[in-house]
C-alpha cells in the first residue's frame, strides 16, 4: 500500500460520506478550527455543536473572546466540563490580541506556544484553516491508525505515540490537507467506532491487519482499567427570602475551576458554618436534601445538599473574599457546574 493510496482512498470515501456540514467548517477560519478542535477534546461531536454555535453568537471574534470577562467565557463553557480548556482559550486569545495583533499565528511552534494548544491541536488549524501539511493524532486517528496497523501496546505510552505520529506524518497526501485531516478523524467517528466498529463500510478495510487478525476490538491498547474512587463532599444551599442563593468561586485549578458553585466541605456542620458567616439575624434550621452522584473522568463525587432557607444576608462582603450573594438575574449569567444547575432547577 502506498501513501498516496491511503489518502487516495480516504479522499474518495470523504467526498461522499464525509462530514461537510459541521458549523466550523462554514467558514473553516481559524478561531472557529481552534475554538472546534478545543470542544472536541474529550467531548462528543453533537454534544459540541449547540455549545460552539452558542459561544459564537456571543464571542464571534477572536478579539470578542480577549475582551470578554472571564465569567461570561466560563458561564458560555459551563456544562461541557474539563474548565481548564475555557480558561486556556480566553488565555489565548489574550496573549493574540497582546503579541499576535489579534490574530492566531499561522506557524506551528507561535501555535504551540499557546495555553491549552498541543501538537495535534495546532496541527488540525493549520492543516484545516490554512491547507498546511500538519498531521493530526487525536482519538479518532489513533483508532484508525492502531487498528489498520496492527499497533499493540498502551495507546498513551510515549513508545506507541511517537510510532503514530511517524506513521500520521509519513500518510499525509500532498494536496487536499483539509479535507484529508477531516476524513480519517470522520472515519474514526463514524466507521471505525470504539465499539461497533463498521468494517463493511470502511475504504480501507482490505488491507487492515487488525481486521485480518480479528483484533479490532483490542485496538487501541490501554492500560488495564483501575476501579472508579468515590468521594463525598457537602454542599450548603443557603437561600434568601429574594431568592438569592450564596456562592463561592472555585479556585482556577482544580475540580469546576474559575465557576461559582455552592460553599462545600468535608462534611454537613463545616459546610454550614461557611454559610453562618454570611447570615445575619435568626440562623435558619438546616435541611438535608437527597444526596446525589456526579461521574467525573477519574472519580465519582456523591454530593450531599444541606438547605438553609430564608436566610437574611449579611449587606457587606470583603472584596479579596471569593463568595457573593447571586440574584436569580445573577444566577442566570454566571457560570455554574452542571450538577448544581440541575439542583437548583429542582429546588421549589
């Protein structure tokens, strides 16, 4: 098989089964690849798609994003997790508008220097946005490639990743770079499935080794999976009689970084003593609402609610302290994690 074969042939399977209507790919610049290829990490396509036209509408330029406050991006990101990626992008832009005249670069190591822009990442701008011939290593190409190739061994070892990158690199058709970039990720979401892989359908089926061997549901390899930690955690819900909920903006790292949760502790009294700090007059008596889980990537959080209700707020807050008392207009456009979105929606 030769290179041009490969690409030939993923090519011809593009052009009629390919994706071409995605919302970044009209017009393909290149906030609207970056701001794209960022959502799609560790997200879903169609997840993706109502949160891009969203933030779009609100941060239609890069320069929109740069001057935006950063509650506003969290508030636009809030809902599709992994926060980090939102504070990176408003980052970015910020560093653009400072040292690139507003502007992504359009070479591989200014896009590098980036926050929250890797390898593959500046690859797919500058080989969607701009036709350069830049591989791409994301999930979806590393299931290809793993799979036709017979690749054994841990996906994320540092061995196995350099094999893919020389093998990406080495595929890379000469011409037509965007819409070879789309196609073999579109092969991997739509044919070359994690799960029910569609073998029949594949372009590339003939000379597959997994598919020859019976193999393709070992490819990608990974480490053998560990059992899922829980975690339990309390958070206080103290509302006033206006409707004013108390909140805590969580520090940039870590769990929901840079949004406004509900003050949480280790357990029900300290969870409730945060909250007696920012109450006057009579303390309302506490109520335990059913507990709940959240899965994250790597544990499982079992959150416990406590209510205070009526509550009467104090007037002042220290302006260092990270806590405020959110109208209902508030809450509307601050950025909440989604768990706690669903909790208040729930509460009468």
């Amino acid at each position: 098989m030769t290179v041009s074969n490969f690409a030939a042939r993923l090519l011809a399977w593009h052009r009629k089964h390919g994706r071409h209507d995605l919302p970044w790919q009209h017009p393909r610049t290149p906030y609207r690849v970056w701001l794209s290829e960022i959502m799609l990490q560790q997200t879903q396509v169609q997840t993706v798609i109502p949160y891009f036209e969203n933030f779009l509408r609100q941060f239609p330029h890069l320069p929109d994003l740069a001057a935006a406050p950063a509650e506003a991006v969290m508030k636009a990101w809030a809902g599709l997790g992994y926060y980090s990626r939102a504070r990176n992008l408003h980052k970015a832009a910020q560093h653009c508008m400072a040292y690139h005249a507003g502007a992504l670069p359009d070479d591989f190591d200014g896009l590098l220097a980036l926050p929250g822009i890797g390898r593959s990442t500046a690859g797919a701008i500058l080989s969607q946005a701009h036709g350069s011939r830049h591989a791409i290593v994301d999930g979806n190409v590393k299931r290809v490639l793993t799979r036709h190739f017979a690749i054994t061994g841990d996906a994320g070892s540092s061995a196995v990743d350099k094999r893919l990158w020389q093998l990406a690199e080495s595929l890379l058709p000469e011409t037509h770079l965007a819409d070879y970039s789309q196609a073999i990720m579109d092969l991997g979401a739509t044919v070359c499935s994690s799960r029910n892989p569609k073998c029949t359908a594949c372009p590339i089926a003939q000379d597959c080794q997994a598919l020859a061997a019976g193999t393709v549901l070992n490819a990608p390899g990974r480490k053998p999976a560990k059992s899922v930690p829980e975690r339990e955690t309390y958070v206080v819900l103290a509302r006033c009689r206006t409707g004013a909920i108390l909140l805590e903006q969580r520090p940039d790292h870590g769990i929901w970084g840079g949004l406004y949760s509900l003050p949480e502790a280790d357990d029900s009294g300290r969870a409730v003593a945060i909250a007696h700090r920012y109450i006057t007059a009579k303390k309302p008596a506490t109520v335990s609402l059913p507990a709940f889980k959240h899965l994250f990537s790597h544990f499982r959080l079992n959150i416990h609610p406590v209510l205070l209700d009526g509550c009467t707020a104090k007037s002042h807050i220290e302006d260092n302290d990270r806590m405020r008392w959110a109208t209902p207009d508030d809450l509307s456009k601050l950025g909440l994690p989604a768990p706690i979105q669903k909790l208040l929606k729930r509460l009468p």
